[in-house]
C-alpha cells in the first residue's frame, strides 16, 4: 500500500467515525486496527484543525478527543494522561 493510499485510508476512517452514532466509536475504530498508529492521529489533528478553522467546533472537539484517547492507548503521549483543567 503506498502511503497515498494509507492516507486516504485514514481520511475515510476519520469519515466514519464523524458519521457513526454516539457511542459506536470505539467498534469503528476497533474494525480498521490496522490503521491506528502515529500517522492516523496525525491526520486526526489535521482535520481537527480544518474543522475549526470552518467553525465546526464540535467535529473538532470530538475529533481531538479521539487522538487524545488513541495517543494515551498507544503510549505516545503519557504526558496527557497528567494534563490538569481550568
């Protein structure tokens, strides 16, 4: 697979879980396993970011969680784990 093709992978996978109903992320994310890695929440976070520069801050809020809780899965960021609130 070239890495165009991996791209377009994760975009469809970030398609379906915009448009999956609450609480059906975690199968979504569980049927395509294959495609989780650093790369996938890289392409998250660039979504995330278009989605709110477009207004759409509540598909860029649930997206930055799912990067945020795919992160801590894959020990890629334990620090966030630790992260403090206002």
């Amino acid at each position: 697979m070239t890495d165009n093709q991996r791209q377009e992978e994760y975009f469809q996978l970030i398609e379906r879980l915009l448009r999956c109903p609450n609480g059906k992320e975690p199968e979504v994310l569980d049927a395509s396993a294959d495609l989780i890695d650093e790369n996938f929440i890289r392409a998250v976070m660039q979504v995330a970011t278009v989605m709110a520069h477009e207004n759409n801050q509540e598909g860029s809020k649930f997206l930055i969680f799912i990067a945020r809780q795919l992160s801590k899965e894959l020990g890629l960021y334990p620090e966030l784990a630790t992260e403090t609130s206002d």
